[in-house]
C-alpha cells in the first residue's frame, strides 16, 4: 500500500505504486499493470471545498479501458455521482474529515479549559500556578479521548459513504475491483480521493460462505443480528382511494374536496435490511459488496487489523475482506441506519 511521506515527496513500496502531494490534485491518477491482490489500481481526487469540482470520469474510463476492464461506463458513473457528489453527502463528507475534526478538537479544549479554570475562579481556587497545570492537564485528557473515540469511529462502517458505494462495488466486483473513498487534509482543502483496488473475490466467498453456514448452524440470533444492519427510508403514505366519497355525510370535511392544501406528502420511516434472507452463499456476496468501501477506506488508510492465517491478499501486511467481516460479524454488526 501506497503511503504519503511526510515531506510531500513520494514513496515506493512492493506493489511499485507510488503517488505524491502533487497527485492529490483533480484527477490525478496511478495504475499499474498485472495487479496482484489488494493492489490499488486507481486514484481519482477532488478538491471537496470548491462546490463545482467533481470526479474526472472520463479520465477514469480511459484508465480503466488502458487496464483492459470493459466496464460499461453509464451505471457506475451515475452511481458514484448520485452516491457520493450530492451536495448533502459532500456537506457530511467534510464534516466528518480528518481536518474538520482536528479543528473542533481544538475548539473543545480551549473551551473546555476556558470552563474549567472560571470555574475555579469563581471557587477562589483558581488564583495559584497549581490550578492552572491541573486544568491544562484534564482539558488535555479529555481532548486526547474525544479524538481516539473519533478515530475508532472512523473504524467502523460508515452507512452514509461505505453503503452508498454499495451498488458501485457489485458492478466492479464483478471485474475484480472495489472501491472506497478517503480524505486527506491538503492545507486549507479538504481532498476526496476514490480508491479502485483489485480484489478477486472468489476464495474470500468460499470461506465466508463456510463461517456463515457454521454460524447458522450454532447460534440461534444470527439473522437477527444482520438484521441489524438497515438503512432508514422515507416513505409516502398514500390514503386509500375512494375513501372520501365512501365517508358518511356527518363526518365529511368541511372545506371541498376540490379545495388544494399547500401541505407536503405525509412520510413515514420503513426500515430496510441491507442483508436480505438467502442461501449462505448469497448472504457472503452481499456482505462482501457492502463492507468492500469500509475495506478500502481502512486499506488506503492503514487502519485494518493486523492479518490472521489464511489471508487471501498472498502478504502478510493487512487482512483479506472476508477476515474483516468474520471479525466484525463477531463483535456484532450494530445498528447502522442513514436516511436515503
């Protein structure tokens, strides 16, 4: 896995993928040839705080023909900009990036510390050097929790950008490929960056597909627990037809029917399960195409668990999918729901 040194140059590791600070950059692209597994491919960036940047699709459609993926263009493009470059999930993207978090870190101690020392002003025991070490040091505390508690947020899957690639990665996965999207902080822009790695998925269904089958079989609650796993859709009530006009006449509406009342359609949530009921083998493909983006976020981000025996990537340095998922089906999958 490509990493970005701390001087802004480049460097090299043993896929021969290599990108710098100048690479971040609308656009900017890296492939390879003959990929081996869990090798990125490409690297689309935008700028994420100018509104009318967007991904280079045709660019990434030349890149993907040059690595002699057929690819029909037209789903996955309209995907990806209707999952991800809305205004509303770009908005959620920069709120919840690295930078926007560093800032309100910093914003919670010296609010936090402002706090706590009038507080011992107003107890008279603020007035000694004393207190104030004691202050900057709890402030300091609390800060370094608020941060690791973001970070191991950033951990889990994210149904608002790793369930919306969903749909894009059951396209490619088909071709060996899955994606995930990051950020990085580039001075003062916040810079969105599409991952596209190479990923054959047939070992890691074949042994999911066995856990799955081995946890169907010993615990009683597992279909209960992806249940869990659902995303919150509004959805139109729609009043019977010929309700109105079968209605008796003490308890018909006052005002006509013909009158129009500037009121919005009445909505109400309906949980949907991203894991629907089927065979193991279906169940395995499912987890694979909605935890594939959470995969390579944590992939391009080095923040996947060390790997276990049996790893599919052929290298020892990070865990295959399905090593994930068994994990995380372990731990228990959570109750994840966003608004679509």
């Amino acid at each position: 896995m490509a990493q970005k040194s701390q001087t802004g140059g480049t460097e090299e590791n043993e896929s021969s993928l290599m990108y710098s600070k100048g690479d971040f950059k609308e656009g900017a692209l890296q492939w390879v040839t003959d990929p081996s597994q869990g090798q990125v491919l490409l690297v689309l960036s935008m700028d994420n705080t100018c509104p009318s940047s967007s991904f280079d699709m045709d660019l990434c459609a030349q890149k993907l023909q040059a690595l002699g993926l057929q690819v029909p263009v037209a789903p996955w493009r309209r995907l990806i900009q209707e999952g991800l470059l809305r205004p509303e999930v770009r908005r959620f993207l920069f709120y919840s990036s690295r930078g926007f978090q560093i800032a309100m870190a910093a914003v919670f101690y010296i609010s936090l510390w402002t706090n706590l020392y009038s507080t011992l002003q107003l107890c008279s025991l603020g007035h000694s050097w004393g207190a104030g070490v004691l202050v900057t040091l709890v402030a300091l505390a609390l800060t370094v929790l608020v941060i690791l508690l973001l970070d191991q947020h950033q951990r889990k899957l994210n149904v608002n950008t790793d369930v919306r690639l969903a749909a894009v990665n059951e396209i490619f996965i088909k071709h060996s490929i899955i994606l995930g999207i990051t950020d990085v902080l580039d001075g003062p822009h916040n810079i969105l960056q599409l991952w596209f790695v190479h990923f054959s998925p047939e070992s890691c269904l074949q042994a999911l597909s066995a856990h799955i089958t081995h946890l169907q079989g010993t615990q009683a609650g597992f279909r209960q627990r992806l249940n869990k796993l659902c995303v919150a859709l509004d959805v139109a009530v729609q009043p019977e037809l010929g309700m109105e006009e079968q209605a008796p006449c003490e308890e018909s509406p006052l005002l006509s029917s013909r009158v129009t009342l500037n009121k919005g359609p009445v909505t109400c949530n309906e949980l949907l399960p991203l894991i629907p009921e089927g065979p193991p083998e279906a169940v395995a493909r499912q987890l694979l195409v909605i935890f594939s983006g959470c995969y390579v976020r944590l992939l391009a981000t080095g923040r996947l668990p060390g790997a276990g025996p049996g790893s599919h990537l052929g290298r020892g340095g990070a865990p295959c999918p399905c090593q994930l998922i068994r994990s995380i089906l372990g731990q228990g999958l959570g109750g994840g729901r966003t608004p679509q």
